[in-house]
C-alpha cells in the first residue's frame, strides 16, 4: 500500500476486526497463535491511543497496519 496514509484508531480497529473474524475461522493453530500475537500487537497501540490521542506508532507498525488495512478492504468488498 505504497499511497497509505495512517488513519490513526480507525485503522487499527479495521485491522483489528479483520484479524478477529480471520481468527474465528482459522484451524491451524499455529496460525491461530500467530494472529493472536497481531491482534495483541494491534491492541497495545490502541491502549497507547486512549493513553494519549497524540499517540503515533513508529514506522515499522504502519507499515505493517497498511498491509492489514489494505487486506481488510479487501476482505470487506467480498462479503
């Protein structure tokens, strides 16, 4: 998503649903495991948030948020 621009909570929280019903559907459970540790990831940010709503996260977590975001979307047009 080379055009992302961090759209702060709302973004986080898009992520956030797309990795919860992803892991309500996943039987891997190592997987599951995997998105467990991004849904705590993600949350922590969130918690910073309501911390501080002046809170940016470094660069490393938007990058990784743009490419939750963008499966998110697409995620949301197919249903």
């Amino acid at each position: 998503m080379s055009n992302y621009v961090y759209g702060g909570r709302a973004d986080i929280e898009k992520a956030l649903d797309m990795l919860v019903n992803l892991d309500d559907v996943q039987r891997n459970a190592i997987v599951v495991l995997e998105i467990d540790e991004e849904i705590d990831r993600l949350q922590t940010e969130l918690d910073k948030i309501d911390k501080d709503p002046s809170h940016v996260p470094d660069a490393d977590f938007i990058e990784v948020l743009s490419g939750y975001v963008e499966r998110a979307d697409d995620w949301n047009s197919k249903q």
